[in-house]
C-alpha cells in the first residue's frame, strides 16, 4: 500500500496525496470520483478498514507538519490557496479522529448516509455503458457479501464495548433492507432490478451475482433484528452533549453555540410562521396554514406517476440553468448536465444529490425518492428542486469540480464541509425566491415551508440530543423537555410533511447528530458573507461575480466561510 511521503511539500500536494491514497483504500471514494471504472472492490466496513483509513489521516497530518516546519525554516510564506488548502485539511482530518479515537464508527448506524448505504449507493455511480463496465458491476455484486461481512465485525466489536446505536435506528435500517431485498412487497430484489438493465451476453453472470448480494442483505437483516436490536434495547436516542458537540464538529467545519443556535433558530421560526400565514391568505384568504396546505395537496397542481415527476423536476433544472446562466451565473459545458432519478427504493425519505465524476462524464444527479407515492403534488417541491439542482447543489459541486486545476482535489471532494454545501442549497432557495421565481404564492409557501423545516431541524436536533425545555414563548408545550415524541408532534404542527416523511426526518436527526442544523447556519454564514462583501463594494458589489468567486473557493468551514466571502 502506498503511503504519505515524509518528505515536505506544499500542503496542495499532500492534500492531493492524501485523495489518491484514500481512494486506493476505499473503493467507494474511487467510483465516486470517477477512477477506476474497472474497479470491482466493496468498502472494506471491517474494524480493520476503518483504521487504516484512520492511520492515513495521521501520516498525512504528519506530512502536514512537517511541510510547515520546513516552510517556516526556510522563511517560505504559502500563498493564500496553500494556507486554505492546509486550515482545511488540518481541520477536517483532526475532526475525523476526534470521532475515530471515540469509536464512533463502532455504532454508525442510521437510516441514511451510514457504511451500510455505501454498499448499494456505489452502484448508482458506476459506468454501465460497456461489457467491461457490467462485468465490474458484476464482480462488486459478489464482493457485497464480504463488505457485510466487515460491516457486522465492526458492529460487534461496538457490541463488546457498549457502543451501539438506538434501537430506532436499527429498526429503521431493518426495515430499508426489507426493502432492498423486496422482502416488504414481495417483488424483485433492487439488485435483480439493477443487472435486468445489463447485457444478454452477461445475464447469467448478471442474475447470479444479484441473488448473491440479495442473500448477503437478507442475512445481514436477519443479524440485525436477532442480534443487534436485541442488543441496542436501552440505549438511548439522545446521544449528551459530547457526542453531539464533536460530530456536529464534523459537519459543520466548527463547533457550533448550541445554546445561541436554539434561540436563534427560535426567532427565524416565529418570523417564518408570520411570513407563512400573510403567504396562506393569499392563496385560501381566511384558512390557517395548514387548512391551506391541505388544500394545495387535494386541489393544486399535482402530477401522477414516477417518470411524469422525473421529467417535469428536469425541465424546472434545465429552466432554472437558462434563465440564470449570463445573468445571475456563468453555466456553460459540463455544468449545465444535471439528471433528475427516482431513488432506489429503500431509501431515506429526503431528496439528495451526487456530484459528477472528475471528468464529467458521469453527470451530477438529483434523486427523488417516492416511497411508494404515485401523485405528487408540485407546490412542496419546486424550490427543493432549486436546492438540489441549479443553482444549489449541482451549480457549487460541479463549478467546484471545474475549478480543480486551481484547487486541491482534496477541496472539491474529501474535504467538502456538509453545512458549506447545505447552506449554499439553501441560500440558494432564498435567492430564486428573491430573484422572482417563486411569485406564485403555492409555490412560495412551499419554499417557505422547506425554510421553516430546516429551522425546526435547529431547534429538534439540539433540543432533543441535549435534552432542553421548550422556551416560555413558543406557544408550543412550553417548559416541556425535548422528546421525540414531542418533536413528531412539532413538526406535524409546523410542516407540510406526510408522517412517512416525519418518521425518516426524526429517525435521520436521531441518528446524525448535529448535520441538520448545518442547513440553516450554514445558510447564515452565506448570507452574512455576502452582506458583508455588499458593504465593503457598495455600488461596486456585482452579484453575479460575486457568486462565482465564491463558487471558486472550493470547501471552506463554517469557521471560515462567511470571513472569505466577504473579502471577495
């Protein structure tokens, strides 16, 4: 295996470094990046695995060091880029040790984004465009098994030290993989889905491959329920201040006030039932916002079937990237190619986005899972559209992705900070809004009611893993402390979501402590940032260069970001 040199060098290079030796490792990195295509390797999820990639973010820490010692020797000054590029690297490595020496990757697992969804998720990226390509989906189909394999050592190992995660967790995942293998319906397996798409030529191979990975998810459901959950019961949901503190650390490039986040969170929640009530009234004058959402979803707009859904949310990216490239942003070649999917079944409840391959030739893709929903009512999901697509999500990683020879490839890709990208989605929703592209007032309540969800999710996110009271004011179970149960009913009472869509949302913030709180103060730091720059430039301030400088900075930290747009 290939390792750090300890020879200094500038931090760029040990930044790069470090991705092509993660990506050596972790087959996972490797296809999302677009290397390898052949590649027919699952993620090593063994305690042994999870070391090793922990050993490499201590050398390379090393190599780190001892490139700013020779520099400082020398009198060298690194450039800006260089001293971004290092804060970066120093800080996200250090974050995930912090988590690794706790042993938190003994009990990660949740309903989304856990070592368990990497095992399937890496399918969605693979080429499959040549018989080569399908013979690697083929062989990484019959590794699934041993990925299973690491996986439930690494949970056991949590078993024998007490970590483990809470039973509504392993619940939920019991119940994906039901899914996954098409246990829940009685249908095909998702793997059996996958290779029907393959070649004749290959269909045996194909057909064997997917039974293989099918059984291997059965068993590992069957493990999960008679000895894992058995062994979870008691464990808490909430996971106290320390655990919360350093993984919120991870996912937010900083570590956040919890307490000056809640009572932030709180006025942007009384502001936007205000702003949502004037906006109900315009579209059912004298109903509440409830009454008036459950209007939209029997009366509004609503389109019925899963492709009818995929090519309608494709025209409102390809709409968006022509009425905004020349104006608001320059979006030319690569980056104006965003697919719209339905997500696999068994998926979480929320949409999400890949980003494209290094080279572009795998586009950046939203997905929208259905959960078994035929008729889609439009109003709610526009300006989740606008988050996921153009200008949020697939705008910032594939501008990114075009800026590599001027950034690490460490700063596009490994080192991108959740609360960044989420903050950049979400200021983007606020600014369609602010740019007139969401006039029509159900389509704006539905930008508003995603607003109001991302500011629930500060408020039940810290409130239930620290445990706090609802404050005297809010006019909801006042002096109560947080439950899960009491944060389903908060956000029944605030938000327009099924209570599908509750359950993944609690299960998800259960599970993932301190990454949704990362949306909204991660929208915070983007807004400050460019207010700031506003102020400086006065009637100078252009904000269509201003979006793509800031768009050319590649991953920065909440600790950082809103300081760096306001310079440029």
């Amino acid at each position: 295996m290939g390792h750090v040199s300890d020879k200094p060098s500038t931090p760029r290079r040990i930044a790069d470094d470090y991705v092509a030796q993660v990506a050596a490792l972790d087959p996972m990195t490797s296809t999302r990046l677009g290397l390898h295509p052949e590649d027919a390797r699952q993620p090593d999820l063994s305690p042994e695995g999870f070391e090793a990639l922990a050993e490499l973010a201590r050398r390379t820490l090393s190599a780190l060091d001892a490139a700013e010692r020779h520099a400082e020797k020398d009198g060298v000054v690194f450039e800006d880029a260089e001293r971004n590029c290092a804060r970066l690297l120093r800080e996200r490595l250090t974050a995930a040790l912090v988590l690794h020496e706790a042993g938190d990757h003994f009990r990660e697992l949740r309903n989304v984004n856990s070592p368990l969804h990497k095992v399937r998720s890496i399918f969605t990226l693979m080429p499959t465009d040549t018989d080569e390509n399908w013979a690697a989906v083929a062989g990484r189909l019959r590794n699934l098994p041993g990925a299973l394999d690491g996986y439930r050592a690494t949970l056991s190992e949590g078993i024998a030290r007490g970590l483990l995660c809470a039973p509504r967790q392993a619940r939920a995942v019991i119940g994906q993989l039901a899914a996954w293998t098409g246990a829940d319906t009685g249908g095909a397996s998702w793997f059996s889905t996958l290779v029907a798409a393959g070649p004749q030529r290959l269909g045996p191979e194909l057909e064997a491959a997917a039974d293989r990975a099918t059984a291997a998810v059965a068993g590992f459901h069957d493990w999960l329920r008679g000895t894992y959950l058995p062994a979870a019961n008691g464990t808490p949901d909430p996971v106290g201040r320390e655990r919360y503190l350093r993984s919120a650390r991870w996912a937010n490039g900083t570590e956040p006030d919890p307490a000056e986040a809640y009572a932030w969170a709180w006025e942007e929640f009384h502001r936007t039932v205000a702003e949502m009530r004037a906006e109900a009234g315009r579209i059912l004058p004298g109903a509440g916002v409830r009454e008036t959402m459950d209007h939209l979803n029997r009366h509004g707009h609503t389109i019925v079937g899963e492709e009818n859904i995929r090519a309608w949310l494709q025209q409102i990216i390809d709409e968006a990237i022509d009425a905004l490239d020349g104006t608001h942003f320059d979006i030319s070649g690569p980056l104006r190619r965003v697919e719209t999917v339905i997500a696999p079944p068994g998926s979480s409840g929320a949409p999400y986005y890949n980003g494209p391959s290094l080279d572009f030739k795998r586009p950046g893709r939203t997905y929208l899972p259905t959960l078994g929903q035929q008729a889609f009512p439009t109003w709610e999901i526009v300006s989740t559209w606008y988050h996921e697509g153009v200008p949020g999500h697939h705008l910032q990683t594939a501008r990114w992705t075009a800026a590599a020879d001027r950034l690490s490839s460490y700063q596009i890709t490994l080192g991108a900070v959740s609360a960044n990208k989420e903050g950049w989605a979400l200021y983007a929703e606020r600014l369609m809004d602010e740019l007139g592209f969401l006039t029509d007032p159900a389509r704006r309540l539905g930008y508003l009611d995603k607003q109001m969800l991302r500011i629930i999710r500060v408020i039940i996110d810290i409130g239930m893993h620290l445990e706090l009271a609802v404050p005297a004011d809010s006019g909801f179970h006042p002096g109560e402390r947080w439950t899960p149960e009491l944060a389903t009913a908060f956000m029944a009472a605030h938000h327009g979501s099924d209570t599908a869509r509750r359950t993944s949302e609690i299960d998800r913030y259960l599970g993932w402590p301190g990454q949704a709180i990362g949306y909204k103060l991660g929208e915070r730091a983007w807004l400050q940032g460019r207010a700031a720059a506003r102020r400086r430039l006065g009637t100078g301030f252009d904000l269509r260069t201003w979006h793509m400088n800031a768009l050319a900075q590649g991953s920065l930290g909440l600790a950082d970001l809103a300081d760096n747009l306001a310079s440029l």
